[in-house]
C-alpha cells in the first residue's frame, strides 16, 4: 500500500468533449495513430423527460488495487510507493496483451507494430518535477484534475460510481467524478 | 473481426494441445493401471504428448508481440495467473517427457508413477488456463462457462485416446458423454451470459459448434452408421475447435468499458 495515493477528478459538469486532453496526451506520449490513452467517452441514460449525457475523459486509473499489477506475467507494471501513480516499463513488456483483458477499464493499450502495450503513467516525469499531467494542464476549462485521493473524494457532489463505469469494488480506482444531477441519481 | 480473431489461433493452439495432452495423459495412465494388453498404442500414444505440447507452447510465442522475451513471462510466479500456467504447462511437458520414455523402456512400471504425476498436472494446467480467461476486462469471459468448457474438451480428448488405447468400449462412452454435456452445457451458459451484439454474432457458430459435438456420440452409438467412427474423430475436434474460436471471439465483440 503506498503511502500517499494521487487521484484524478473528472468534472463531467463542465467538460464539452473537445479532446484536448486526447491530444496533449498523444502528443505527450508520441503514443501513435492507434492507441488513445486518454478517452472522452459520452455517456447517456435516463428516461424521458429525465434523460440525461456527459462526458468523461478517462485513461488509467492507477488503482489502489491494480489488476494489471498483479496480473502481468513480466512484471512490467509497478506501483510506486511515494504517491501511488501505477507506472508501466514497456521494456519489459512482452506483449501477451494480458493487462488489456485483466483492466476493467481499457487503460493498456496494444501497438502492434511495437508488439508492446503502454498506458498512461500520470507524466510521471512532469510530475517529478513538480508539474501537472498534460491532460490536466491542457483542459481549457480545468474539468480534469489531480489531488490527493482523501482531498478529491470529499469535494463536494463526488461520486465513484456512474452509469455504465465498472464496478469500482473490481480495484478501488483512483478517480472521482463531478456528474450531473440526473446521472448521479440514475 | 475475422483479423482479430485469427490473431487468437496462437491461444488456440495452446489451449487445445494443453486439453488434448491432459487427455491422452489419463488415458493411457488408466490403460498403464489395468495393465492393458495394448501395449503398442498406450506407447503411441503417450509418446505423442510431449509432441503435441511442444508444438502448443511454440506455437503460443506467436501470440506475443515480443516471443524472443518470453522468459520475462515466469517472473510473477506465483501471483499472476498467467505465470502460473506458462510454469505448469513447463513441468507439464517435462513429466510427458520422461512419461513417454517411461512407456517406451519400463512399460507399466516407472510409467504408472509418471502417469499419474502427467495427469494432475495435466489436469491442474487445465483448471490454471481457464482461470486465466476469468478476467473483469472481458465480462463476457468472466463466467463459469469457461472452465466447464475447457473441462468438457479434455473429457472428449480422453474419451477418444481411450479408444486408441482400447480401452473397454463402455468407459470412453462414459467419459465422452460426460465430455458433450459439459460442452453443451457450456454453450447455454455462454449464450445466457452473452450481449444481444454478441448473440448474433454467435448464433451461427453456436449452432455449427452444437451440431459438430453432437454428431460423435450419435455416430458412436449407432450401429453400423456408415463411415461413423472415421467421421466422430473429424466433427468432434472441429467442433471443439469452433467453440474455441467462438469463445476468444465473443470477448471481441462483446462490451468492454
């Protein structure tokens, strides 16, 4: 268990889906055409006329509970002690795509002319130096966010679960949402 | 799709010749233990399953996208499921090894011993590799249809190398239709498990994987069925080989986060 868990806040209320976060986040990790780190996902529910959407970017989670830590078969994921940023060595990725079935979430991503999955890694590097993830200093409207896990899960109006999101129980994500009203009741 | 489910054929591979072995394992273990007068298949047979394993895990490198690593795969052991099937299969295939060196030198003797030790292996790298596929990520997997599955495939595998071995007629038919069952019972498990998008996608594979592990029992019961058992021994793998790929399909298809 790390000392100290960073988490992400994803403000669902003031995200309009311009995939800036995407792109800082490709251009970050020279991550190619096909793997998306990062994801804005439009989710949509209700019934009328109390229907509802929002959107949510979503790349890794860094789970308290990590799934592809425990799965990898090279060991090439690691969860770092200081602040709890799951980190991916794609040197010692053999490229058996075990972490992509393992993830409820999506997060590692398969290139198959590196024959290796990456994933996001928090821009540990920008971090170690005191700076913020791309993705969170990219976001025109500062819908994403990064803070400790017990400061972000007691904002106000947070929640853990939304519609059509894994179960969080499968490995405590590290990542609290804003959503609208509707969605949060749905 | 078809690309995606091709680049599978590697896990098929692997996970057939680890069921196959298993089977033939038992088999000529229980023919060893009765002291079985067929001699010469119980050697043939047992002296194919080091082949058969040899070619799965060769063949299985080709699922990664860096085969010359693969070593890197034992370094979890025992946490991750995976090393812990690459680590079985490895002792697997070292006990056949001797098991059909055994068959060949100390007929009945050494080979009793290895016999067994081959088969709960066998059957332990059975039950590790279909925990492997019990992954959240692919909810599809995440069911008990999947070890049932790879369950009933080993019992028909074993059915049919006793039959090689010529052992008695009634025993491989027990096991044989304890291993159609479980395959059938597997399909109706995946099917009420399975998303409206992958249903139909499945549906025809589903009907064609039915109809193939049905077709040996029928033909093995009837009497005088013509061509029967030539025709049992190409539908049952076939279908076991159509309900492998439809299981590694149903994960593509079907809803990931």
């Amino acid at each position: 268990m790390s000392q100290r868990q960073i988490a992400f806040f994803v403000d669902a209320t003031r995200c309009v889906n311009c995939k800036t976060c995407e792109v800082a986040c490709k251009d970050a990790n020279d991550s190619g055409p096909v793997r998306r780190f990062r994801r804005v996902r439009t989710f949509e529910g209700g019934e009328f006329p109390n229907v509802f959407a929002f959107n949510l970017s979503v790349a890794c989670n860094h789970c308290e509970d990590p799934a592809c830590v425990r799965q990898c078969p090279a060991r090439a994921y690691s969860k770092r002690e200081s602040d709890g940023v799951v980190v991916q060595d794609p040197e010692k990725c053999i490229g058996c795509r075990y972490c992509t079935w393992v993830c409820p979430y999506g997060a590692p991503q398969y290139d198959e002319s590196e024959g290796r999955v990456r994933k996001c890694n928090l821009c540990v590097e920008e971090l170690d130096r005191g700076g913020s993830p791309a993705c969170v200093s990219s976001c025109p409207l500062r819908a994403i966010e990064i803070g400790d896990l017990d400061e972000v899960a007691s904002r106000p109006g947070t929640v853990m679960q939304v519609v059509n999101f894994p179960d969080p129980s499968l490995s405590r994500p590290s990542i609290r949402f804003r959503v609208p009203k509707e969605a949060r009741d749905a | 799709m078809l690309k995606h489910l091709f680049r599978e054929t590697p896990l098929v591979f692997l996970t057939l010749a680890i069921q196959l072995a298993t089977g033939m394992a038992i088999a000529t273990t229980v023919a060893a233990l009765e002291n079985q007068a067929a001699i010469q298949e119980v050697r043939l047979v047992g002296n194919f399953i080091f082949s058969i394993l040899v070619v799965g895990v060769s063949v299985s490198l080709l699922h990664l996208g860096r085969p010359l690593s693969a070593w890197r795969a034992l370094s979890n052991f025992p946490r991750s499921r995976l090393s812990l099937e690459i680590v079985l299969t490895s002792i697997f295939t070292v006990l056949s090894f001797f098991y059909g060196w055994a068959l060949l030198w100390h007929p009945y003797g050494l080979a009793k011993l290895l016999g067994i030790a081959s088969s709960l292996v066998g059957l332990a790298t059975v039950f590790v590799s279909g925990l492997v596929y019990r992954v959240e990520g692919r909810p599809i997997w995440n069911s008990n249809w999947i070890m049932l599955s790879f369950a009933g495939s080993t019992a028909c595998f074993c059915a049919m190398a006793m039959e090689a071995c010529r052992i008695h007629y009634k025993v491989a038919a027990i096991v044989l239709t304890g291993g159609v069952v479980m395959l059938i019972a597997s399909s109706a498990l995946f099917w009420f498990r399975a998303s409206d998008q992958v249903r139909r996608f499945s549906g025809p594979w589903l009907v064609a994987h039915l109809i193939s592990i049905g077709i040996f029992p029928v033909l093995l019961l009837t009497p005088n069925a013509p061509f029967g058992p030539l025709l049992a021994i190409i539908f049952l793998p076939v279908g076991i080989v159509l309900g492998r790929y439809l299981m590694l399909a149903a994960a593509e298809v079907g809803p990931k986060f």
